[in-house]
C-alpha cells in the first residue's frame, strides 16, 4: 500500500507545472460546476415538488368547492362538466368524485373508467407522491358537513422536461469550461509555464558547464523576474564565496562568545532572584523566632504592669514606663507582621481561609479600636450601612486587616475632622460585592503621590514616615490581600481636601481548597482586647430568667470575670440542669412565665441534691425578706449594678478547680509566661519542653482537662504529638488549643481544624484574651441537657 502511494506521489513529482496547472485549473471548474449542478439540481428538485404539491391542492379545493352542489342534488352532468375543466391543465392525468361513504365513483375524468386505483384515497386529505405520479383526495363539504372526496392524478412530465433542459445547460457549461481551460492553459503557458522551462534549461547548463559567468535573461518585472535577478546577483558573489566564509566564521566566533555572556548574565540573573526567593522564603519562616521572643516582651510587660498596679506603687514613671514597653513591643510585632506578610505575599506562600461572618460586627469591632485613637486627634468617626450587608463569606482576618489598615490611615492622617465608613452591597455581572468606602477631611494625596501609593515601602511624601510613623506596608498589603480574594481598591484624593478609598469585594470569595478560620489571623495590626478579669476561677453559675437580653448581658459581664455561664430560659429548664450538672452558684429570676422564681427556689432548696447550691435573687420588686425566708443567699434589683453582681458572686467563686492544663512548648519564656498568667485562676499547669515529655505528663496525669501545645519542638513536633493523642482512646478528646508563631499552610490549617478548638498566634493575644479563650473552649465542652 506504502509503495503503491509513494509511486503515485514520484508520478506527480514528475508531472510539468504545465500540466499541474491545466490539471488544476480543470479539476477545480468541474469540481465547481459539479458542486453548483447537484446544488442547483437538488433546488430545483424541492422547488417544482413544492410547487406541484401546491398547484395540486389549490385546484383539488376549487373544484371540490364547485362539486358540492352536485353531489348534494345528485347530479352527475352537473359533477362531469365541473370536472371537464381539467383539460386546461395538461398535468392532470384523471379525476373522480366519490360520493361520501361510496367506493364507486359519482363522476370521472377524461372518461369512464379512468379513475380505476383512485378509489383507495376516499376519505382521506392530502397529496401523496406515488412512483411517477401525484394523488391528491380534498373532500368536499357542504355547510361543513362532507358530502364526498374528491381524486386527482398528476403525472410528471413536465418535470422530466425540466430536467432534459437542465442536463442540455450543463453539457452547454462544460463544454464552456473546457474551452475557457484552454484559453487559460495557454496564456499561463505563455506567461508563467515557459518562462520557468527556459530558467530551468539555463540552470542545467549553468550546473554542466561549470560557466559562472553566464547570464540569465528577465523577460518580466515579476516573481520569476526577481528570481532571474537573484539568480544573476548569486552567481556574482560566488567569485567572493570564500571572503564571505571568512567573515561568517568570524560572526560565528562573536555569536559564541556573546551567548556565553549572556548565559553568565541570565545565570546571575537567575542567583538574584533565587537569593531574592531565599529571603522571601527566610522571612516567612523567621516569624516563629522573631514572634516568640516578642510574645514574652509584651507578656512580660503586661504581667509587670498587673503587679504594679494591685502593689499600689507610688512611683507612676514606673507603670508609666513599663506601658511604655509594652506599647512600643506591640509596634515592633505590628511592624514585624507587615514584612513578613509582604515577604509572604511576594514569596507566593499567602494562603486564604473562607468563612461565614456578619459585616456588621467586623465593623463594629474595628471602628471601636480605633475610637479612642480617633477621640485623641479630636476626629468625628462615622459608620454607616455595614448591617444592610449582611453575611459575607470571605477571610475574616484579612477583611479585617483591610479595614483597619484604611480606616487607621484616614484617622492618623486627618485631625479636627470627619472619617467616614460607609458600606453598601450592590449586584453587578451576576454576582453579589461589598462596597466599602473610607471618606476622610484629612491631609489629602496629590495626583502623583497616587500612583506610588500601593507600591511597598513608599508613603505619599517621605516625610510622612518621620511624621506620622508606619512601614509604608499597609497599602500594598491590603491591595494584595483585595486581589487575593477576587476585588479591588480604589482611590480618589484631593490634596488639602481629604481623601477615598473604595474596597470592592465579593460576598462569597471563591477559592479552591478547605475552608478554614485560624484564631489571631495572619496580621493584626491593632491591639484589641478585653479587660482582664479580676480572677478567673472557673467557677460554674446557672442563670435562670425568660429574657434573653439578659442573658446576653450578663453572660458577656460574667464570662469576662472567669465564670462559666449556663443558661436556661425557665424555671423547668433549670430545675433540670441543676440537678444533672454541677453549679457553684445560681442567679434566679422571679417573674417568669409557667414556673414563677419562688417556686424554682422552693424546688431548689427542698431538693437535697440542689439544696446546697447559693441562690441569688433578681427581680425589679424588692421583696429581699421573702427571698431571704425561703433560702436566698443574697438579692438583687433590676436593673443590675454590674459591679454589686460581680461583688457578690465572686464570694462563691472557686478558691481552686483542680482543673489541670498541660503546656507544650520548647520555649521557657512562653513557658513562664503562661505560667504567670494562670497565676490566681485555680487551675493547676504542667510544663512540658517537646512532645515526648509531653505525652509522658498525659500519662501520669489522665484527669488533665486541657492542653496549650506549640507547634515547632525538637524531638516530637505538636504535629506529631496531636496525631499520638488522638490515637488514644483515653486523650482523644482532650480539647486542644495550639498558641504557635508558625506560618500555616492550608494542609496544615485543615488538619489543625480536625483535631484542636483554637489556634491563637504567639503574640496576637494577652493574658485576658487567653485566659477567655481557655475558658470558652471548657464552656463549649460542658454536657447540654
């Protein structure tokens, strides 16, 4: 088969450009003439059947039409001469007219007996294509009853003389065609074919005869003219061939020496950019020693600055510098965490994590730590619209970081002025975006400062940084952080004016991989945080009232003084919890719908199992004798003085839980840090310095409640010793907080979501945050009735 090909192919090989061409040309006006007679055929075909069909039927209805009247009366003459003017139509082969329910035929045309097979077609209405003829059978009606049908038969003669003039025009054609190939075959002949076939011979001698001296002759400007030429000019320089080897070799020489400097350029190129890399990569891996030191400075300070104030000292330069060092260690983490997220975000390691929050809060919490900021540059602060756009599903830490970067730079950069947080949502491209706009009457950026702005390192002015202070980070952060998560940031500036700046995000960020929300974020810029309790103890209270406001209240006033708050909506709801769980002490309203406070408390008291249990009444009578008569530790009226509530309760606050914390972390400072915040709580903490030592304190103390555990250790890393204790039966769900300056990746923070309640970074916490955070999880894990 190969050969048989390939001897077909040397065939054509060996054919002239003559005969391609006429072989071409011809080939290509038959295969056109042929495509448009099957098109024109086919046309035609579909045009004069159409139109049969439609002839047909119009006179089949005229005629039935004129053929009512006679069938109604009977009259067959009458039906003979409506159907003797078919012979004007010279197509119509025969026709009858059947009365309706009579096979034989009422009247026939041309004669008698010509409408032999048409009866078949009574009662039915169309026109069908039988092999050389048309039938068509139209019924007749009579005040729209049918009466009768009417039969005709059509030949197709007058097709087949259509198609005889149709084969005469294409013999017609192709006769044209070949002439008109003959006439063009020659003049290319003329003008292409034969000019080639004498360049052809003159280049055979030229090759034979070795004669570099000949010339060939252009007969015309064209293709074949400048190839005559080129030919000419060759044989020229054929005399200089080997001056022109010479220099070639000398240009080859040159090449190779340039593309050996350029490859010793892209590889110090390619150096660069890996040291450029290996910084990047240095840096982000640095946040864990850089943070960890800083977390005891600021731990340190904090617990310094405690001392200081429940010692009384005089000496206030004393607690004044010890906040000093305390604030000045937080600016230098703030500062830490903006080149390790840029060094983050350039080395592509930034990752993303999805979760659901209400806009609202966000706003909330940022615009209330910037408050006192923007109350001391005596600057009006403004929030709008956050509640109208609802829950949004994006990284809640870096909104937040967005927010707080623009809304912190609008405050630092105006005094005596407006700063205005505005949000809205908006539908745009089918699909639902957050729009953030931050208005400020401050300094204002002018038109080329703009440009420069989201660039890393660069403030409007330089003298802004000596100024006002910052890195020149923040820009560039949030702009990375927008595009990262599918949006955008805008700015319109009037210097002297004031400034705007748009974030426009999507509602629901779409990122591939596993959702997750890590506690103390990737940054955070701003010191956040809650008053420190008084001493956090553990101890466990039940609040028993039908409003859920109150609930609310008092639970955020009580969880922040170290109690774990149980709630229960009435008066059956907490006679059932306290009597399956264990409670230090009850707060108990007394109007309350179904079971009202007294009764709850008669329960309470007449109970052996409850009887021992303080109960403090609140109510908004006073009526503290009764309470007192039927057991009432102690009685409150509404509306609560929160510290005479605190005043009371902490005298059934739990002088020692028992409850035992193991911390993990090769760090000693870390270690006594944490130490010396659970200092006065009641808990009791075990140290250990890697994994391994940790396991061991697991199993000499099984009642250990809780566990602090790091992340980077020698020996047993916190990866491997989570995956030891949760092989175990007996730890396997010990709740597990991890406090670790590492920078996670999404597998790691996946893994870490499966198998720990928390994640909080070295550094972005204080002691009252921990200590809450501790608190949560163990109130999280009390038995639910």
């Amino acid at each position: 088969m190969q050969n048989a090909q390939a001897t077909e192919l040397s065939w054509w090989r060996r054919v002239s450009i003559r005969a391609k061409m006429q072989i071409g040309v011809l080939g290509f006006a038959l295969l056109l003439l042929l495509i448009c007679a099957i098109t024109l055929t086919v046309m035609a075909n579909l045009y004069f059947h159409q139109k049969m069909r439609q002839d047909l039927q119009m006179l089949s209805k005229v005629l039935a039409e004129n053929s009512g009247a006679a069938l109604t009366f009977n009259d067959a003459n009458s039906a003979g001469k409506v159907l003797s003017a078919l012979k004007e139509n010279a197509s119509v082969e025969a026709a009858a007219l059947y009365q309706n329910g009579d096979a034989k035929a009422f009247a026939e045309y041309p004669q008698h007996g010509a409408a032999v097979g048409l009866a078949s077609m009574v009662g039915k209405d169309g026109v069908w294509l039988r092999q050389e003829f048309y039938v068509t059978s139209t019924p007749v009606k009579v005040n729209e009853e049918t009466v009768g049908y009417l039969v005709l038969k059509s030949n197709l003669q007058e097709w087949d003389r259509f198609k005889q003039k149709l084969l005469s025009l294409f013999l017609v054609l192709i006769g044209g065609m070949l002439a008109l190939t003959l006439l063009v075959s020659y003049w290319l002949k003329s003008h292409i074919t034969q000019p080639l076939a004498s360049l052809s011979e003159w280049a055979m001698q030229v090759s034979m005869h070795k004669d570099f001296n000949a010339r060939a002759s252009k007969r015309n400007e064209d293709e074949i003219g400048h190839l005559v030429d080129s030919l000419n000019v060759m044989l020229s320089e054929l005399a200089r061939q080997e001056t022109i080897v010479s220099l070639n070799r000398e240009l080859e020489w040159e090449i190779q020496e340039r593309k050996v400097v350029e490859k010793d350029l892209i590889a110090t190129r390619n150096r660069a950019e890996e040291a450029n890399k290996a910084k990047s990569r240095f840096l982000a891996n640095m946040s864990h020693e850089l943070r960890t030191p800083l977390n005891a400075i600021i731990g340190y300070s904090e617990m310094l600055q405690e001392v200081v104030e429940e010692d009384d000292y005089e000496r206030e330069e004393i607690l004044d510098d010890i906040g000093k060092v305390r604030s000045a260690g937080k600016h230098l983490l703030s500062l830490i965490n903006d080149i390790l997220d840029i060094s983050k975000i350039e080395a592509g390691k930034m990752q993303i994590s999805i979760e659901a929050f209400s806009m609202e809060d966000l706003v909330d919490e940022v615009a209330g730590a910037l408050r006192l900021l923007a109350e001391e540059r005596r600057n009006k602060l403004v929030v709008r619209g956050a509640g109208e756009v609802g829950v949004v599903h994006s990284d809640l830490v870096k909104v937040r970081q967005i927010l707080f970067n623009l809304l912190s730079n609008a405050v630092k950069f105006t005094q005596d002025g407006v700063v205005e947080l505005i949000c809205e949502r908006e539908s745009a491209e089918g699909e639902d975006w957050m729009l953030c706009k931050v208005r400020d009457t401050g300094i204002g950026i002018s038109a080329s400062a703009i440009k420069e702005l989201f660039r890393p390192f660069s403030q409007a002015d330089p003298s802004t940084t000596r100024r006002y202070g910052g890195t020149g980070l923040g820009l560039a952060i949030s702009r990375s952080y927008a595009t990262m998560l599918g949006g955008e940031i805008s700015v319109s500036s009037t210097e002297g004016e004031g400034s705007e700046f748009c974030i426009r995000l999507p509602t629901t960020a779409e990122i591939n991989g596993p959702e997750e929300r890590i506690e103390g974020g990737e940054t955070v810029a701003s010191d956040i945080s809650t008053p420190a309790p008084n001493a956090i103890t553990g101890a466990r209270l039940l609040l028993i009232d039908d409003d859920p406001t109150v609930h609310d209240i008092l639970k955020h006033q009580l969880n922040k003084h170290g109690f774990m708050v149980r709630s229960a909506h009435s008066g059956a709801e907490g006679l059932t919890l306290a009597k399956q769980e264990e409670f230090d002490v009850i707060v108990l309203d007394i109007f309350m719908p179904g079971q009202d406070g007294w009764q709850v408390l008669q329960m309470l008291k007449s109970d052996a199992a409850t009887a021992h249990i303080p109960v403090v009444m609140h109510t908004i009578e006073s009526n503290a004798q009764k309470g007192y008569a039927l057991g009432a530790s102690d009685f409150l009226v509404k509306p609560i003085n929160g510290a005479r509530l605190l005043s009371i309760l902490q005298r059934y606050q739990k002088k020692d839980t028992g409850m035992k914390v193991l911390y993990v972390d090769d760090d000693v400072h870390s270690l006594e840090l944490v130490r010396a915040y659970m200092h006065g709580t009641g808990w009791n903490l075990i140290m250990a310095e890697d994994g391994r030592e940790g396991l061991e304190m697991l199993s000499q103390n099984p009642d250990i409640s809780m566990i602090l555990l790091d992340l980077i250790m020698p020996e047993m890393n916190g990866f491997e010793f989570l995956e030891q204790i949760r092989r175990n039966e007996k730890t396997a769900d010990t709740p597990v907080i991890v406090i670790s300056a590492r920078d996670l990746t999404q597998v790691e923070r996946s893994l870490l979501r499966q198998h720990t309640q928390a994640v909080l970074r070295k550094g972005m916490y204080d002691k009252s945050a921990l200590l809450s955070r501790i608190k949560e999880v163990l109130e999280e894990r009390m038995p639910v009735s």
